[in-house]
C-alpha cells in the first residue's frame, strides 16, 4: 500500500468513526431513568412501570409508603436489589435527604408559625443529625454498594440569607466527605434544591470551584431553580458539565400542558452537543391525587423528546 494510499484509508476512518462517537454521547432511551416511588405506589409498580418504557434504569430514594432506602434493614435493602437486578433494571442512582436540614451555626430568625418550644426541639434534632452525618453517609454508601451503585445524593443544608458566606463550610464538609467516598468508590452529588445553600446552576458553578475532589460532583435539577434563574440557556451555560453526574426532570417542567415546562428539547440538544454522558431520571413530584398519570405523562414526553433530537 502507497502513503497515499495508507492517508486516503486513515481518512476514511475518522469519517466512519465521527458518527459512533456522536452515537456513544445521544442521549438515548437507554439513559432514562426515575426515582422508583414517583412512578408508582408500589416496588411492583414502578417496576412494570419502567418494562412499560424499555427503560434499563431506575433511580430509588424509599419505597413506596416506608423510609429511606439507606435506613432500612440490609436484608431489606438487599431483597429490593435482587428484585431490581432480576427484571433487568440497574439502579443509578440513590436519592437521599443527607444534610438537608439546618446546619450548627446557621441558623435564621424563628420562623414565623414556629413557637419557642417547637424551635429548640428542632434545633435539637438537627443538631443530633449533623452529629450523625458520618455515620449516616455510612448507611447510604452501604445501601448504594448492595444495589450496585456509585451515586448518592446529598445537599447543602437550610438556605441561609446569603448562602455565600456559608460556601466554605459546604465545601469543607463535603470535602471531608469525600474522603470516604473515595475509599468506598462512591460519588457525591450535591443536588441544587430551592430550600438549600445551593439552589441554582449559577450556585453549583461556584461551590464546585471550591471542592476540587473528583468523587464530588452534582445532580442538576433545573425545576428546582423555577423563578430564579432561566434553566436554557443562562443557568446551563454557567454549569461545569464535566461535574454533572446526573440529571433530574420535574414533571411540571416537561409535560406539555404545564404552564412551568422548560425547554427540554434545547437541554437535550445541547447535552449532545457537549458531548455529557450521564443519566436523565424523572422526578414526577405531584402530590394532588395524579402521581401516576402524571408520570406516564411525562415520561411519554421524555421519550418522545429523546427520539426527536
């Protein structure tokens, strides 16, 4: 074979090859996922639910009408697993409450409708729960190692008036973290929640700065910045996509009738674009008597939105 020859056949290659690697980052059917009890009221249920889609995913936070996965029984958690794994479902990711409550030392005035008394018990409780963190994130990475998953969620404690003045706490106490995560092979992803210290794409952008360990990452949830910042294309541009582990979408962000819905079509689109290789779950969350029917229909959505793009 001529140089010549030996170019023209390289050449070829990378136009046969250009096509596989778009291929390999589309988000496609087999990167859907949904938190197990938001799409229906039992295990069972949610089960022949993501059948009904072809979904090869699910992602678990408790079962339906009992506590936290990590809580439970191991003998509990591990019957849940073995039934997953035996309808061919792969467990993605492990929603969590971790850290979702009032941190020492932060915090606000008394709440309006709360007495005196009703504080300081709650004050106490979430004392206690800060004391129980480690041992806490213990019980979630032992629940994410039997369903077979390195991905737990976490948050960023009760919104502050100005969170920025508690970003260095975030960032030491998920650092501290994430030492153990890395010994256990398990990542952290602090999700953006309305109620938090990070809220926003924006907020996520600056608190990654400051945790530079890879175990540490973030589950976006554009719905949970509704009102505060536009999810496409503001809040996705200030994202660092490489930290982007997971992706949640609200049933009131993607259903067509919704007077809240996002443009997930322009997400997906760009998501492709650049090349992001992470799950997409739903996350139905209506609580006025439509859970399920909301839940086909946003997932009918999802799906619909992923074979046109």
């Amino acid at each position: 074979m001529t140089r010549r020859e030996l170019l023209a056949a390289g050449a070829a290659l990378a136009t046969c090859a250009t096509p596989l690697v778009a291929a390999k980052t589309h988000i496609d059917k087999s990167r859907i996922s949904a938190i197990t009890d938001e799409i229906g009221l039992s295990t069972g249920e949610a089960i022949a639910f993501a059948h009904h889609y072809g979904m090869q995913n699910v992602e678990i936070r408790n079962p339906p009408g009992r506590k936290e996965y990590f809580t439970l029984p191991e003998a509990e958690i591990q019957a849940d697993a073995d039934l997953f794994a035996k309808e061919g479902l792969k467990v993605t990711f492990v929603n969590t409450s971790l850290l979702k409550f009032t941190w020492p030392g932060t915090e606000a005035a008394r709440r309006r409708t709360e007495t005196v008394e009703a504080r300081d018990k709650r004050l106490a409780a979430e004392k206690s729960r800060w004391g129980l963190r480690m041992e806490d994130f213990q019980k979630v990475i032992r629940c994410a190692h039997i369903m077979g998953c390195d991905k737990v969620r976490v948050f960023a404690g009760t919104r502050v008036a100005d969170p920025t003045t508690v970003y260095q706490m975030v960032a030491d106490t998920l650092g501290e973290m994430s030492q153990l995560a890395e010994k256990e092979k398990v990542y952290l992803l602090l999700e953006n929640e309305g109620s938090q210290n990070i809220a926003t794409a924006a907020e996520l952008g600056d608190i990654m700065k400051l945790i530079p360990s890879k175990w540490v990452g973030f589950n976006w949830d554009p719905h949970n910045a509704y009102g505060k910042e536009k999810a496409f294309p503001e809040g996705y541009a200030l994202l660092p996509k490489a930290r982007m582990l997971n992706l949640q979408i609200k049933g009131k962000g993607v259903m067509p009738e919704s007077p809240e819905k996002e443009d997930w079509r322009a997400i997906f689109g760009a998501l492709n674009n650049d090349g992001w290789e992470g799950k997409v779950g739903l996350e139905t969350h209506l609580f006025d008597g439509t859970l399920i029917t909301a839940a086909h229909k946003s997932m009918d959505e999802i799906m619909k939105i992923v074979r046109e793009v």
